[in-house]
C-alpha cells in the first residue's frame, strides 16, 4: 500500500487517526453544432485528501500528486490546520470494519465507447431533431458527457473501501418558432449503459416537448386542481431532500425538526431513498466515509422515518451514520447527501390522472427554485408552466403564470400518484401528482 509509511509516520507525530480519500475523476465532453465538432474535451484529474484526528481535533489536507517525500509536509498541515480548530464538535473516523453489498456499478462498454460513435449518434440525432417539423428553428445543444469517478477511502482503523462507477448523458436543446412566437427547450438522456439511449424516444420527446410549447398564454388566477407532472415534481423533491439533512435539523435549519415519527403528508406518499439502484447515477455501496450504505424510508405512508446521517452527525445524535456522508469533490468537507431518492409510484396511468383532474392545469415546468423556496418553512412561488386540463382533456399550453403554497401542505392534499415514475439528472425521482388544489396567479 503506497500511504503505509504516511500511517506510520502520523502515528509517531501524534496524530490519533488518520484517513486517506483518493479520487480519480475522468470526463470527456463531446458537442456539436451545425452538423460540426464545436466542443471535444478530456479530462481526467486525481486528487488526495488527507485528514488526521490531533489532540481532539480533526486537521486535513490535499494534494493532487502525493509522493513519499511529501510526508512531513502533509503530517505538519494536518497538525497545524487541526492546532487552529476551535469547534467542540466531535468529528469521529470509521472505526469498524464494514461489510458491503456487491454491485457493478462500472460499465466497459459504455466506457469504451469510441469517439467516432459518440460524433456520430450527436449528428443523427441534430439532424433527426431539425428534420422532424418545420416549426424546428434550431438544435441549439447537442453534447455528449461521459464520467468516470474512481474512489479508494482507508484509515488507521483498517478500513478499505473502493469503488468505481461511470455514466454518460446526451443533452439536446432545440429552438422552435411559429409567427411571432419561439420557444425552447432542454432535454436529457442519462446512461448507465449504452442500451439506455433510444434515439427515437429521445428525437419525440425534444419535438413533442419545445412544439407543444408554442402559442401559449397565462391563465386566470385561481385555485386549481393541478397536475404535477414527474419531472417538475423531482425537482420539487431535490428540494424538500435538504429538510432530511441530519446537519440541517441539528442546527435548527430544518423544518422537520421534532417531527420524527409523525405524519407530516399525505398517507399516500412514501419517499425512499435506495443507493441500491444499479440503473441510477447516484448508487453506491459505501459512502465517502467508508460506511456501508442501507437503503431506508424516509417518508413511510405519511409518516417521517429517518434523516440522514454521516458520522459527525450520528455522534451527535447517539445513533449511528446510515452512510450519507458524502463529498463534492476530494477537496471538499464531508457534507450530507441523498443517494437515489423518490417518492414510490402509484397505479394510475398519467391520461387517468388527467380525466380525474377533470378541470385545472398541468404543470410541466418549474423555475426559480432557489430564490423560490423559503428553506426554513418550505413555502414556494415558483414561476411556472404547462397546460390547462378542460373536461378531462390536455387542452392549450400555459405560460407566465406563478404557483404557490407550502410543499408539506400540498403533499398533504394529495388525490392520485401517476405509475411514471421518473429520475432527473440528481438522482431524484417522482410520478405524476395531482393534487386536490394549488394556487396558481395569472391574468
């Protein structure tokens, strides 16, 4: 092991404990415009972060090349960054041996996919895209990205863990127009195989979704029964997925502070969070602390179950971490974070939600999420649109319009859950939802 003699090394200065996260991050980024290459890029990028528990306190360190003779530097960092820490909170190592679930969460194929092949899938499907209606003014983004991460994490505890995990996604944005009218739209295909592509889906979903688009106009204000459509319910989720935060309750930033055991939605609503899912970018057997992963209800039939945990927050709480503490990136502190979490589908087909909707609006897009939601509270206006539903029918595209309210509120006034079950590119998945009543501000 090339870190022995750094182990051995901070056990004689002192240091209690000491971990070692390596991670080797590779990415190739391939986009098109005009039937032309604009955009070819490879990367691939290792780094090291160091950290040691001395006298109490925890100190780290990273470096992006890591060689034996660099050991008194980074011991004496460690030592220093932890010397100058003045929190009282316990920032305690993985200390027992984990066992963890066997997965294969690297594809060959889809890592050996040539560059020829990914310039080739891009020109068909702009091509395909600009062919498929005259309304089509432009393909504004058509781009490949595969990711590779590999990660190793071991501590003077005799913890070993690695993994290593690819993906890729095909993002196409088009630009249509009819008179005076233009309208745009993203979408986004997500691969953990190359089977996962399916140009003909993804060529009727960028048409369908930008044309049907055009000519739309507000609404009347209101209060109405309202559709959520999958996709703009998964980002409603990515933001409620920030209240489950262990740190965030502890600090008195969560609105789900006290509520353990109690039922907070709809009965309907059961949320999951499975790092089990080998067919979802954010699986994962360990986490970046080398804690085993478990897949847990966090919402059970209304009812709050659990938050998540890393070590540092378990500690606090007397539990233990239900793997949860992950990193953005080598250099950055271990934070808190979901893996692949969804609300579980229901049994009914998204055109039975819309006749039991029978009139009100289907909303397909949300924006403004950030400035949008009071974090605190988890009260939202949100900029929205979609279409408004007439006796049971998806009638005209709606746009400029607001929707408002509390997301625990209308969680708890849920009527059907749709059986479409779908993920964003965050790993966070929703069904369709209709919902008893939203207000919705327009004309």
């Amino acid at each position: 092991m090339k870190y022995s003699l750094l182990f051995e090394m901070a056990k004689a200065s002192g240091i209690d404990a000491l971990e070692v996260y390596e991670q080797t991050n590779t990415q190739r980024n391939i986009q098109i415009f005009e039937s032309k290459v604009d955009t070819y890029q490879d990367s691939s990028i290792t780094g090291i972060n160091i950290r040691g528990k001395y006298n109490g306190k925890i100190g780290n360190t990273f470096v992006e090349l890591y060689d034996e003779g660099m050991n008194e530097i980074i011991l004496k960092r460690i030592i220093d960054n932890a010397s100058s820490i003045s929190s009282t909170d316990d920032v305690p190592f993985l200390s027992e041996v984990q066992e963890y679930q066997e997965m294969e969460l690297f594809n060959e194929e889809l890592a050996n996919t040539s560059t020829k092949e990914i310039i080739d899938l891009l020109l068909s499907l702009e091509n395909k895209i600009l062919a498929g209606d005259p309304r089509i003014d432009q393909v504004t983004d058509c781009g490949y990205t595969y990711g590779d991460s590999k990660v190793v994490i071991m501590n003077s505890h005799g913890i070993e863990a690695e993994r290593h995990t690819n993906y890729a996604y095909i993002l196409v944005g088009t630009l249509a127009k009819e008179n005076e009218d233009v309208q745009s739209d993203y979408q986004i295909t997500i691969m953990k195989k190359k089977e996962d592509y399916k140009e003909s889906e993804m060529v009727e979903r960028a048409l369908k979704e930008v044309l049907s688009k055009l000519n739309a106009k507000s609404m009347k204000s209101g209060s109405y029964k309202t559709i959520i459509r999958n996709d703009a319910m998964s980002s409603l989720l990515d933001v409620l997925s920030q209240s489950f935060s262990a740190d965030s309750v502890q600090k008195g930033l969560s609105v789900l502070k006290d509520k353990m055991e109690q039922k907070i939605v709809s009965e309907k609503i059961t949320v999951v969070d499975d790092p089990f899912r080998s067919d979802l970018i954010g699986s994962s057997t360990f986490d970046d602390e080398g804690t085993a992963s478990v897949r847990l209800s966090m919402i059970e039939h209304g009812v709050l179950k659990n938050f998540y945990h890393n070590l540092k927050t378990a500690k606090k709480a007397n539990t233990t971490s239900n793997g949860h503490g992950y990193r953005s990136g080598y250099a950055s502190p271990v934070s808190i974070s979901p893996t692949n979490l969804y609300i579980q589908a229901g049994d009914t087909c998204f055109n039975d939600l819309v006749k039991q909707c029978e009139n009100g609006v289907l909303i397909t897009d949300v924006s403004g999420l950030h400035a949008g939601f009071n974090q605190l509270t988890l009260d939202f206006s949100l900029q929205a649109s979609g279409f408004v539903i007439e006796n049971g029918s998806v009638a005209r595209p709606v746009n400029l319009i607001t929707i408002s309210g509390n997301l625990l509120d209308i969680l708890s006034h849920v009527e059907a859950l749709g059986n479409d079950l779908k993920f964003n590119s965050s790993a966070v998945g929703s069904p369709s939802i209709l919902f008893t009543a939203i207000n919705v501000s327009g004309e």
